[in-house]
C-alpha cells in the first residue's frame, strides 16, 4: 500500500507496489535470485530442518513394521524492516501517468536492493538479518589460485560429497572473471569447463554446467556457490510506499519511502560453498551427509 502523508490519497496502488517494486526486485535482486523466496503474513516463519530420517525395513508379510522417529528440529526466521528513501519532484509525484509512477519504482527499487543484497551477501549488524557472511565457519571452503577452474570443481565436489549440490554461483563482475573465462584449466584431466560468455539467451557465463550470476554486494574475490532449494528469502506481503511532502520543502521535491521486511534462513549450511582466493589448492568441508 502507499499512502501520500499530506493528503492521506494513495500514491500507489497496492497492485502498482507490487509491480513496479516487488515484481522488478525479484528479477533484479541477486539474492532473491540464488534462493527460495516464501512470502508470509506472519510476523515468524519456521523451517524443518531434518537431522534424521525415520528408518525403512524389510519385514515378513504380517509381521509388525518397525518404529522410529524422525530427528527434526526448526530454524525460526523473523523477517526485519528494510526502508529505502527516494527524491522525486513534486511534479512526478503529482503526474498519475505510467511513466511517472515508473520512475518513482525505478528510485525506490534501486535503494531496497543495494541494501538487501549486502545484508544477503554479508554479515551485518542487527537488525538486519545474518547473511551468507555468518556462514564462513561452517560451509564448505576451497582456497586456490586463480589460475584455473580447479578450485570450482572442488566446491562443487565438496557440497556433493555432503549428499547435496549446488546450482549457482555468485561473485563480483570484476577480476578473475576475465582471466580464467579466457583460458582453459592447465590441467588435461581436471573436470572443470571454461567459463562461457553471457548471452541473450543464457544471460550468465556457465561454470561446471552452472550459471555464474554476478554483484557487486559480494566481497572481492570471493565466489559463492548456492542451492537454492535450501538457502530461504522470507518477506512479509505488508510493503509499502509513502510518501511526504515536508522533507524536501525548500526544493519542492518530496521524500517517496519503501519499507518491506525480509529475513534469511540458511536451514543446511552444507548446501553453501566459498571459493576464496590463496596459494595453492585446500579445502575444508564439514563432516556428515545432509539428510534432508
């Protein structure tokens, strides 16, 4: 919903809130991206997290099936409010033409994204919800060279080798990504592939038959491999937009606010890599199967 402060009228329609704001930011936000968004009204969601699965036998016809219990335990995640803050002439927020209330998302969306993506990405302070950053100790970590695409391999072995995978990878559009998409690994017997440019009909370069997404909320250097069926975006439906009129009085311009609330939740950290530049090739993995 969007409320104009001066005059209580709308200034965007809840259905406008949504396609001009929340629609775009899912196709352009890197972190609604590389995970699963769950929409909610709740002030708290709860995900499984199953430790154990219940015990399948092979039994007699007649006889009595075995018992067992699954181990399943929960992560809560409470969605946090995130506000971003927009200028625009009192003469765009009068005008009521598509055009008009286009410009006004395009602000508004610019602001929600560069902060949800850091907070996704990083590890900041309350309240904003931990991130991918809060992970570090306890995701699969490969640390090589840049020379190749040898480090990419082990990751994605790594997560595998965990009974689970990854489907994406996320990094900075800056260095290494020229060197090593324009060379082929050094090693004849290594399983990795070259890196492939973007194009119109595959927008991401592909590294071991994944798209690579890039953004400049990741850290330099470092290469994020996700799946995405595991690692949660949780948003409540109450954004909003408002708008007031006193705050830029002496330009005659007027402050146009979004506030959503959004948290994270990284259920199964075995389904997370980081590829970290350093010398040499190491990895270290956590120990134990994901089960589910």
């Amino acid at each position: 919903m969007a409320m104009n402060t001066e005059t209580g009228s709308a200034l965007l329609r809840p259905e406008q809130v949504h396609d001009l704001i929340i629609k775009p930011l899912q196709q352009e936000s890197a972190a609604l991206q590389t995970a699963t968004v769950v929409v909610t009204d709740s002030k708290d969601i709860r995900i499984p997290i199953w430790n154990a699965d219940p015990s399948a036998a092979w039994v007699q016809e007649g006889q009595q099936i075995p018992m067992s219990d699954a181990d399943v335990d929960e992560l809560v995640v409470i969605p946090s409010k995130l506000a971003g803050l927009s200028k625009i002439s009192r003469e765009v927020a009068e005008d009521s033409s598509p055009e008009a209330s286009e410009q006004v998302g395009l602000g508004l969306r610019g602001d929600l994204q560069v902060k949800l993506d850091a907070a996704y990405f990083g590890n900041l302070a309350a309240p904003a919800s931990e991130g991918l950053g809060s992970l570090t100790d306890e995701v699969t970590t490969v640390t090589g060279a840049f020379t190749n695409l040898d480090m990419f391999a082990e990751a994605a072995a790594g997560v595998e080798a965990l009974g689970t995978t990854v489907d994406t990878w996320v990094a900075r559009p800056t260095p290494p990504w020229p060197s090593v998409g324009s060379r082929r690994p050094t090693d004849p017997t290594s399983r990795c592939s070259p890196s492939t440019p973007p194009s119109p009909a595959q927008p991401s370069r592909i590294i071991e038959g994944r798209p690579l997404r890039v953004t400049a909320a990741v850290a330099p250097g470092l290469v994020w491999a996700i799946l995405r069926a595991r690692v949660h975006v949780v948003t409540r439906r109450d954004a909003e937009v408002t708008v007031d009129r006193s705050w830029f009085f002496t330009s005659d311009s007027v402050a146009v606010r979004a506030t959503m609330r959004v948290g994270f939740g990284f259920a199964h950290p075995e389904a997370v890599a980081l590829v970290t530049p350093g010398q040499g090739l190491s990895s270290r993995m956590r120990a134990g199967p994901l089960l589910r």
